[in-house]
C-alpha cells in the first residue's frame, strides 16, 4: 500500500510511518513538507532504516492552495494512494492577543490547507476507497482561554472531517478525527510550562495506526483524553469559567 | 521528559531541554550534553543549568553498505544502528553492554566491549565526526584533520562541544548469531589461563562472585565469536519491565548470594557450544526494562577500574578481599581483560590488564568508604577508575590516573561542564 504523509516531518508522523512499516502493510511512502531539506533528511533517514520500503519525498509550499492541490493529484495519478495521514501544523504561543496576521497565518496553515487536502486526498481516493487519518486535537473540542486559535482551527478541520464522514458514510473510505492530548514532540518546546503528563510519540503513533486502520470516526490518544473532554464539556459555564487551563 | 537521571539513580535530577536541531543549538555557558543516560554516575547531569538532550538527533545520514561505513546523528542508540547494521551484513565492531548509549555517548565515553583485546574501543572505528563549539564554530575532525581536538573528543566527557554527527567503520559478519560457549572458573588464576588461551574468540568475558573468599573466587569465563552463516535480522526481543521502584533495595546480601550461587551452579552446566542472537550476548540486562530500579530509590553505584597487567592479581585480589571483607556483594559483578589497543581519545579508559566492574548499592557512607578505599589500591597498583561509571571519585585520585588529562582540558570548550567535570576534575 501506498501511504502518503503530508506534514512528513513531524515527530508523530514519522512514528505513525515508522509502525506502518513494521505492521507489514505499506511498501511505498510518500513525504510532503514545506522545507525541502527537512523532508529529505527524513526520507533519507527512513531509507536507511527500511531499504525494503520506497520513500519519496516532496516540498510543497503550503502558502499555494492550487500548487497543494494539483501535486496531490500528480502523485495520485504516478502511484495511487491507499492510506493518508495529514499531520502538519503549527501551535501559536498560548496566553497571547494574536494579530490579524497571526489569525490569518495559522487559521491558513491549521485549516485551510487541511481542507484543501482532505478534499483533494478523498477525491482521488475515492474510486479505490483507502483510509484518512487527519490529526487534531483535544484543543478543538471546547475553546479554552490558553489556546482558543489554535483550538478553533482545530474545530474547523473536526467538523469538515465529520461532513465529509457523512459524505463517505458505508463506502470503502473512512476519514478518522485524531484528537492527541498533548504529546512529547517539539511543538511542546515553545510553552512555557511543559505539560508533566505528554504521551510518548511511539505509542500515540501506535495508536493512530490502529484507529485509522480500523475506519475509526473519532480517535482520543492517549483514550483518557475522551473521557476529560467529556466531563470538560459537561461543566456548567460557571464552574468551567473559573478553570485557568 | 522534563527532568533526566543517570542510570546509576544516585546522584539526583537534571532539568532537560531537547536540542532539535544541531545548528542552532545554542552551547551556553555551563551545557552539559544528555544522550540516553546509560552512563552511571554523574557525567551527563548537571543539577546548576540541566541539560541539553540529543534524543531528536537521531538521524541516519548515510550508510555506505559495500564499505560499511555509517554516518548519523548523535541521538541514535547503538541498538538502532545494529539493526540497520546486521540487515546489510556489518555490526558494530565495539558495542558495550547496552544497546540503549547512543552514538555520542558512545564516542564520549569511548566505550569497550567485550572484545577490547581485538578491537580496542569505540574511538578506534570514527572515521570523522563533527563538532560544534560554543563560539558557533562547527569542526570535522578526523585521525589526520584536527587530529588533536578529534583525539580530545573521543573520551572526551562532552567537555569538547556537541557532536553533531560520527562516521563509523563498521565490522563484516554474516548473522546475527553468535557461537557462546562458557566454562567454570574457581579461582582467579583459572580466569587469565582462559582469557589467555581463548583470545582468538572475538569476544571473552567472565562473570565473577565476589561473594566468596578472594582465594576461592569462582565465576564463569564466556566466549564468543559470530556464526559463519545464518539470518541477517531478529525478530524485536520481548522486554520484561520492572513495574516500580520497591521502597529499599532489593539487591542486598542474602539476596545476592542465594542469586549468585543459583547463576553459578545454572552456568556451571551449560557447558556445551550455544547458537544465540547477538542482543542476547551483547546486551542481557536489556532484556528487563528499567532493571536498575531494583536497587530502590536511593539507587546504585557501578565502580569499574582497571590495573596495569604488571599489578593484575596483587590489585586483584586485594579488591576483591576488599569486597568480600565488607560484604559488599554484587550479583553483576563483570570481569575482562583489556588487550594492547590504544584508542585515538586522550582520556580513554581501557589499559592492558585486568578490568573488574560491580555494581554496589548505594546504603550511603559505608558505601562511599568502601569505594575511597577501592581508589586507593586502584590508584597504587597504578590504575584508573571509569570516567562513566563513577559518581563519587575525589579528583586528586581520579585524575592521577589519567596522564594525558591536561591534553583533553587544553581543547576544552569553556563553556561545557558537567557535575562529573566539577566535581572530579574540579572545573
């Protein structure tokens, strides 16, 4: 099968490709990133590591809708794709008054150009049918005061994922909502406060695999997270307003 | 993880921060380099600044698989590289005990095997590597370019900057299997008549009670060498894992020596030729993840030296009379004899003579007298102590057993440290 991984130098798309490998299935990967460098040195990093497995890497700039539209179509026309996982993203500074610019920068990179790709990716895929996996995150399920941009772009690509699951209801595609709490990768790097409890890569890689692999709808990872967002979004707004998360 | 330990757990936490990129990593005063903490004591802790973490520069780079010759970044575990390694048909020609040291701390510490006498230590297999110093300058240093700060940085503690990447000549073999064979020994003169008449096995090693009477020391001697034919990958091992930290350490005398006498009289019968996989020999604690919490929060010392072959049963003995008179017992107690091979590092570890490595529990002062007392006699038979094992050496003692100190100090960035470095080397 062929997986395609767009945000192909993140920590937990490496693992997620990395567990792939070794779960037998995959014998093509394709990475797309927006730094031709980063993505190389990953790709040639992971051919060293599974010389049985053909890697390509591609540099994208996510700034061109069209261009990310017309180079997944070109790559789906050269080697169909089966498994997808849109992994890339940017987690702007808690605790901060954005300006325009930075509302405009992350909405783009956060939820357009995911849009952009999912719909390209289900279109393509769509006849063979395959399986989609689009990471989240717990942060969109209820604004908090720490990270509400971030939390809404997560949103927007949430409730386009659950229309496009509507769409695809019962076909041979599934489209699966990752939602990690937060997890020991360099996204953390810039907070000022290391959460204590981030989940390990390898595992909430693990994790994803399985969900995508499974056509699950909605993946918690790690699965406490569902059950804290549940009882998050339960609280009356007074006792909620008074919670410095 | 936002704080680190050493593998030993007996010399407190360090406050970690994750270099992602090698170079922008900004060396401030006062870094210390942090790989896997494999190491025992407090050579990659630093409880003033914390430190910088190399986990993320865990790139291959390169591998020529018709030279052998592997490049990556400092971040990769032994254990990573093997695997890569045994599939194209080479392994690591010196691997230590642990897969889990990672390519920098391997270099740092220039760590030995279980085959110094053929292949000397890891220093002897760099072909290149690269170095960036505080100042911003970035090195390739090799054996013929920049041969001094390249010989000051095998060995060199992390004191030199950060590796940003090693170039490694690897070893031909054609399994991942090894021929084992291991036989009894039931005093110490039996054990250099094996280790002198096996040293065509590429691997020796021995096992050592060290809860008997010096004069009646027993253990068994191990050899082996690599499989002429057979699979070139092994299926990942299943690791136990120890599911917490008991209250006090359960690695006390009585428990000790009911194990030793079980270990000795089970190894006393093996005594036919055995197939294994590599990990298997090269690397058995790993088998149990987090092994080392068996000693209890107050955790462990590991005291490993080696004496000049002149001084090698005298120095020997009384250490081990040393030992036992104290009860001081140690189910992993490792003994090998280190060959002729001069590393290229300047504070390398190994001599020609015997080695001995034991793990004691840490129960505090006694503990720490029993080891000033160890350097003594290490020191007078003209040894050294273990830069990588050691948390407590006194630097009068410690650095008189490494001539060539003032060479590695020389290159030293000023602005790497480390506790180790202030503490015995009193920088």
């Amino acid at each position: 099968m062929h997986l395609v991984v767009i945000g192909g130098t993140s920590a937990i798309a490496i693992e997620v490709v990395q567990y792939a490998i070794e779960q037998g299935q995959v014998t093509r990967v394709t990475l797309i990133g927006r730094n031709d460098s980063k993505v190389n040195d990953v790709r040639a990093d992971l051919e060293i590591r599974h010389d049985d497995i053909r890697f390509s890497a591609l540099s994208i700039d996510f700034s061109d809708g069209e261009e990310l539209n017309s180079k997944l179509c070109d790559l789906a026309e050269t080697h169909p794709i089966d498994l997808a996982l849109v992994a890339h993203g940017v987690l702007p500074a808690p605790h901060r008054v954005a300006s325009p610019s930075d509302i405009s920068a992350t909405v783009h990179v956060n939820a357009t150009t995911h849009l952009i790709c999912l719909d390209a990716l289900t279109t393509l895929m769509s006849d063979r049918g395959g399986r989609i996996a689009v990471i989240t995150s717990v942060a969109g399920v209820i604004g908090r005061q720490s990270n509400y941009l971030y939390g809404a772009t997560k949103s927007i690509v949430s409730t386009y994922v659950q229309g496009l699951q509507h769409r695809f209801y019962q076909t041979s595609m599934s489209i699966t909502d990752i939602r990690p709490g937060p997890v020991e990768t360099p996204m953390l790097d810039n907070l000022a406060e290391r959460p204590r409890n981030a989940a390990c890569p390898k595992q909430v890689a693990k994790e994803i695999y399985k969900g995508m692999m499974s056509g699950r709808r909605v993946l918690y990872t790690p699965g406490r997270w569902r059950l804290i967002m549940t009882v998050l979004k339960c609280l009356p707004w007074p006792l909620y307003g008074k919670l410095r998360i | 993880m936002n704080k680190v330990t050493s593998w030993g757990r007996a010399h407190g936490e360090s406050v970690n921060r994750y270099i992602n990129v090698t170079g922008e990593a900004n060396l401030d005063y006062g870094a210390t380099i942090f790989g896997n903490g494999r190491s025992y004591g407090d050579l990659c802790l630093n409880k003033n600044e914390g430190v910088l973490n190399t986990a993320r520069l865990n790139n291959f780079i390169d591998f020529d698989k018709n030279k052998g010759q592997i490049t990556c970044g400092p971040g990769v575990t032994l254990g990573e590289i093997q695997a890569v390694a045994f599939k194209a048909g080479w392994c690591l020609p010196v691997t230590p005990g642990t897969q889990f040291a990672t390519l920098g701390g391997a270099i740092a510490n220039d760590v030995h095997g279980k085959n110094h006498h053929r292949k000397g230590c890891f220093g002897c297999h760099v072909l290149a590597l690269g170095l960036l110093r505080s100042s911003g300058e970035q090195y390739v240093l090799e054996p013929r370019s920049n041969s001094e700060l390249f010989r000051a940085t095998i060995g060199g503690l992390g004191l030199t900057g950060l590796i940003t990447w090693a170039s490694l000549q690897l070893m031909p073999v054609k399994s991942t299997k090894l021929v084992t064979q291991t036989t009894p020994f039931h005093n110490l003169h039996q054990f250099f008549e094996l280790s002198n008449e096996n040293k065509s096995w590429e691997y020796t090693v021995a096992w050592l009670d060290i809860t008997r009477p010096p004069a009646k020391t027993r253990g068994l001697f191990s050899k082996a060498v690599h499989m002429d034919s057979g699979p070139t990958t092994e299926p990942s091992r299943n690791r136990l894992r120890a599911p917490l930290t008991p209250p006090i350490s359960l690695v006390r005398p009585l428990s000790i020596s009911l194990f030793n006498e079980a270990y000795f009289r089970i190894g006393s019968h093996k005594r036919d030729r055995m197939v294994v996989p590599y990990d298997n020999f090269f690397y058995p604690l790993d088998a149990i993840e987090g092994w080392n919490k068996m000693y209890g929060p107050k955790g462990f010392y590991q005291y490993q030296y080696v004496v000049p072959k002149i001084n090698a049963v005298s120095a020997t003995l009384e250490i081990l009379s040393r030992l036992y008179k104290k009860k001081a017992g140690s189910f992993l107690s490792v003994l090998k004899n280190f060959g002729d091979i001069t590393s290229p590092g300047y504070m390398s570890f190994p001599i020609a003579g015997p080695s001995l490595a034991v793990d004691v529990p840490n129960f505090g002062t006694k503990t720490l007298r029993l080891l000033d007392d160890l350097d003594i006699i290490v020191s007078e038979a003209g040894g050294r102590v273990y830069a990588a094992k050691d948390g407590r050496m006194k630097p009068e003692l410690f650095t008189k057993g490494y001539p060539d100190l003032e060479k590695l100090l020389v290159h030293r960035d000023p602005a790497m440290t480390s506790d180790f470095a202030r503490r015995a080397l009193g920088l």
